[in-house]
C-alpha cells in the first residue's frame, strides 16, 4: 500500500457514508490481572448511536494515521506459521455467519493473551465490512456515476485501546443548589489514542492482497516485534529510521564522514528526483545506486568494491534494499535541524545548497545564502563585506 492508498480508505470512516460499509463491530474486554476476557459482545455497527459511532470512526481514523514504515508497516505473512493468523483472518473474512466471524477474532485474542501480561484493562475493537471504491473519477458531465460501477473488497480492522480510571471531580448539582465530589468507577475507553491495531487485507490500487496485513503502531518507529511475529506471525520490518541509519553510516564509510554541505544538498536532490520519478512505487536502493548517487553528487573517489563493503559492514547484508522515502529527510519542510551553540537552525533539504560551513578569521562559521534582508527584532541588518 502507498499513502494515497492508505489516505483514500482513512477518509471513508465517516457517518453515513455508501463507499465504507461496516457491517458488524466486536468488542473484547480484557482484564490486565488475569489477562482473561471479562466480557464481549458483537453488534451491527448501525445500531449504536451516533455519538457512539463518531467515536470509533475517529479511532479508526487515528489508527491508519502517520507515515508508512514510521507509524504504518505493510507487513508480510511468515510461510508455515503454526495456527498462522492469515488463515484465521481469511476465514474471518469469508465468514457469512456472525458467530463463525466472532469464533475467529476471539483466536486472535487469543493468541493475545498468550503473548503477554497487559498494563491497564484493555479493550480490542473489530469491524468488518465492505469498502467500494469507484472505478472512475467523478465526471459531471458524463452519464453515468462514480458510484454505478465500483470494486468491492471486505475487510477487518482491529483496534486496541487501553483504559483509563475516570478522574476525581467537583461539580455542582443546579436541582439542589450544592456542590457535589464526583467519583466515576467506569473505566474509561482511550479510542483517541490506540495503542495498535491491523487492517486485512492491504489494498494497493485496486486489488486486495490478503499476502500482506498493514501494521498500526502507536509509536512512531517503535513497531511491537513480537505482536508482529507471534500474533499476526508476519515478517518483522525495518523502521524508517533504521533505514535512514543505515544509509548515513554507509555514507560515512565510503567519504571519510565529512560533506560540504552542497554535496550533501545534491545527495538529497538525487534522491528526491528518484522518488519523484516513481509516484506510484517508492524506489529502492542497492550498492550500486548508492555508488551511482554519491558519483553524481560529486563524491569523489567512489567506486562499486567500496560501496558493497560499506553494505557489508553496516548492514552485513550487500544485497539489502534501502527505502528512498526514508533516508533523506522530508524535502520540502525544515526537516534538517543544524545545532550549534550559538544558535539552532532548521532548514529544508532544497534550500540546503544555500548554506556553507566556512573560516572566517581562523574561526568557523555557517554561511547562509539569502535573498532578502535579515530582519531581527523589527530591525534590517546592514551588508557587511566579510572579505
């Protein structure tokens, strides 16, 4: 799955919407002493109240927000996996009968409760349902709709929330004029902030793929490795920073650990142009792109034999694949943070080509390249002529 992928589903979790059906919700309580389950009910997702509804459709939303391999990991399913989840899942998927679907996600908690001993009394939330996304774009000049013709895939999401004892508060009752100490013994569900969850299968274009799950984790690059091995019995992955590790160190190896600054800029602009290039596929980068990049970018003294030792000796894999879109920092925003003493910049990758490290004096100093006045404090600076 791609983010435009993973966007147009997330903007269909909202009432009343034709093109994101849910047909049924389950929710599983889940007691943090026993690790046992204290209560489950199922229910059509339209019989509960409106409120209710728009409260979950925000943590599904929540749930498929945040960048891939950051906080979203399209994972594949391990080959002959005992009890595999994909099998359980599928068979979730397919099932017509609610109680054969609810056999099949209480396996999955299962399989939960097995892993390992919960903080705070947790709550895991499925729907299943069906998704429609249109063939053609909307045309208002053509006859027919958007919506008469449409693929239809049936999903499952899974969402799992932790909760919170209600707070102590004062309130004053308005009937007997009085101020009242209010204590809730209700549990409260935190939907706004899952702490991780699944959608089955992953939809890339217009096909679904029940091969791959999508991953939600509720920290960036902090994916849970034995929720991902032991319950869904996926692959393990590599975070967008450790992707983005890898390649400075390889980096490092190859020049000595030391840039200018417009190399450095070319570098980035390189990749950039690559990613660019591959709207609908996020390239990938061996030693030998690596090698033809830093060549380009005005690397000296780089060759193939240099490059797949670096491989080797970071990644001890000279056949791995770096990710484009997680080595270099977002190109057009101030990702690039320059910490000095003195003071603290941001800058984009595209303006890092304006910035130089330099001797002035014996001493040394960054160099900014602007186009109009500085102005501090309400104040212009005057030009001074360094040399």
């Amino acid at each position: 799955m791609n983010k435009k992928d993973i966007a147009n589903i997330r903007k269909q979790f909202k009432p009343d919407n034709d093109l994101m059906r849910i047909s049924s919700i389950f929710n599983v309580y889940i007691m943090k002493e026993s690790s046992e389950i204290y209560h489950h009910e199922s229910q059509p997702f339209e019989m509960l109240d409106s409120d209710q509804q728009e409260l979950f459709l925000g943590n599904f939303k929540k749930l498929l927000t945040g960048q891939l391999d950051e906080k979203l990991f399209e994972l594949k399913f391990q080959r002959d996996a005992e009890d595999p989840s994909q099998l359980i899942l599928h068979r979730g998927l397919l099932a017509n009968d609610t109680e054969e679907w609810k056999e099949q996600m209480l396996r999955i908690v299962a399989k939960m409760l097995n892993d390992k001993q919960f903080s705070e009394d947790t709550v895991v939330t499925f729907i299943r349902g069906d998704y429609y996304k249109p063939t053609q774009r909307n045309n208002e000049e053509a006859e027919v709709s958007e919506r008469d013709e449409v693929f239809t895939h049936r999903y499952i999401l899974c969402s799992i929330n932790k909760t919170e004892q209600s707070k102590k508060t004062l309130m004053f009752d308005y009937v007997e004029r009085e101020f009242k100490y209010h204590v809730a013994v209700d549990p409260v569900i935190k939907l706004a902030s899952p702490e991780a969850g699944f959608l089955f299968p992953c939809f890339t274009d217009n096909s679904a793929d029940v091969n791959h799950i999508l991953f939600s984790s509720g920290k960036a690059n902090e994916p849970d490795l034995q929720f991902i091995d032991e319950i869904l019995n996926a692959e393990k992955t590599i975070t967008a920073q450790e992707d983005k590790f890898f390649f400075e160190e390889i980096v490092r190896e190859v020049t000595g650990d030391r840039l200018e600054t417009s190399t450095l800029a070319n570098v980035y602009e390189e990749i950039n142009r690559m990613i660019d290039e591959n709207e609908d596929e996020i390239p990938k980068l061996d030693y030998r792109d690596v090698e033809r990049v830093l060549k380009v970018s005005g690397v000296e003294e780089v060759n193939t034999e240099k490059v797949e030792a670096a491989f080797q000796k970071v990644i001890d894999d000279q056949k791995y694949e770096l990710k484009a879109s997680s080595i270099i920092p977002k190109y057009n925003s101030k990702s690039i943070k320059i910490n000095t003493k003195v003071a603290n910049i941001s800058i984009s990758p595209q303006d890092l080509k304006y910035v130089r490290q330099i001797i002035y004096k014996g001493k040394r100093c960054i160099l900014i390249e602007v186009e109009e006045d500085t102005v501090i404090e309400g104040f212009r600076m005057n030009p001074e002529e360094l040399f």
